[in-house]
C-alpha cells in the first residue's frame, strides 16, 4: 500500500505498526465486557467463559499482505503456545484467543484452516488452547473498539486491503486487563512470561 497518516489506523505498511502510546483503549484494570463471537468450529463463544485463566487476545485478518502485521502476529503466538506446553500446570491455566476484524471473508471455515496452519497441526487440531474467531459485524468492532483498533476497508489500490492498527492484550483470571501491547515490537518471551505470572498466581 503507498499511503499512510499520522494517526491510527495504520495501513499494512512496513515500519509502521507501533502504534502510538496516546492511542485510545482499555486501561490495566479495565474489566473486559463479555464479548460474543464465534470460533472456527461455527460454536458460540464469549470472553467471560475463560474467566479463571489467564487470556491473550489478539486481532488479525487472514488476507493480511504483509509478514510484519498479522502473519507476525499468529507466528507469534504459536511461539508462545508452544512455549506454554513446556508447563503442563501453567497451559491448563491459559487460552489463546484470534480474532478477525474482517469477518465478512473470515469465516468460521477459514479461520480453521488459518488456524490449523499456524499451530502445525492441520486435521489432529482441536483448538482447546488456542481458538481462532470471528463474529458479526457490529460485535468485531465494538471489541475491536474497546481495546483502541482502528481499521477500515481500502480498494485504492484496486485490490481490497484493511488498513489496520495493531493491539493484543493480556487479560487476567478475574476479566481484567492487565496490559495491552500496540504495534508489532513485543516478543512472544514477554507475552509467554505474562502468562506464567497470572497463571502461578491463580488458585
């Protein structure tokens, strides 16, 4: 894509995706509304349901042009899934949560096979830690909105892109936000870590 503006939402631009720390957003100890979506197995699902773990939560869309923005994203958190597994006890207590501001074309079926490409593990995969969602129209961005991502869809270029920014968040056992990281420069070592602390303090 060849344009860009100060302020957010950030196109799926190289160099681009920090974001800015006055962007708006959920604040630490903001309670997360409960949020409904839908899974890549077409079920049901809401935030409040993973209430006693710790969840990270994070948005992409499947169609996303370049390996920095969303693909960094996913990569990223099969990094931190996988680094979880090495702790039965600290996996049992955390989930994994996808979800795509660009429902119209993610659907439930491509957000499984999306889903089952990133964990490596294709038809045996039963995304008990790690689920892949999406939603209605209205749902996906109110939650998008409350966590202070912008997007909108752009055909300047003649194909259709999402301009987007980025956020994912680590939300505690309670409902709670405990951080929310903008952009792409954190590491799946800082997320893994937030991780373990909620869950060895969890009873």
């Amino acid at each position: 894509m060849t344009r860009s503006t100060s302020r957010e939402p950030k196109p799926c631009r190289r160099g681009l995706a920090s974001g800015s720390p006055a962007a708006l957003g959920a604040k630490p100890g903001d309670e997360v509304p409960d949020f409904s979506l839908v899974n890549q197995d077409n079920r049901p699902i809401h935030t409040a349901q993973y209430r006693g773990k710790a969840l990270l939560l994070t948005f992409i869309y499947t169609r996303c042009p370049l390996p920095e923005y969303c693909t960094l994203m996913s990569n990223n958190f099969a990094t931190v899934d996988q680094e979880l597994q090495k702790q039965p006890d600290v996996y049992a207590k955390t989930h994994l949560l996808t979800v795509s501001f660009d429902p119209e074309y993610d659907t439930a079926k491509v957000m499984r096979s999306y889903g089952a490409s990133h964990t490596g593990r294709y038809s045996d995969e039963k995304f008990d830690h790690w689920e892949f969602t999406t939603g209605s129209a209205d749902e996906v961005k109110r939650i998008a909105e409350f966590f202070g991502l912008r997007y909108f869809k752009d055909s300047s270029t003649g194909e259709e892109q999402v301009m987007h920014s980025l956020r994912t968040a680590v939300i505690d056992p309670n409902g709670r936000l405990v951080k929310l990281y903008r952009g792409n420069e954190w590491k799946p070592s800082e997320l893994a870590e937030d991780l373990r602390s909620l869950a060895t303090t969890t009873r």
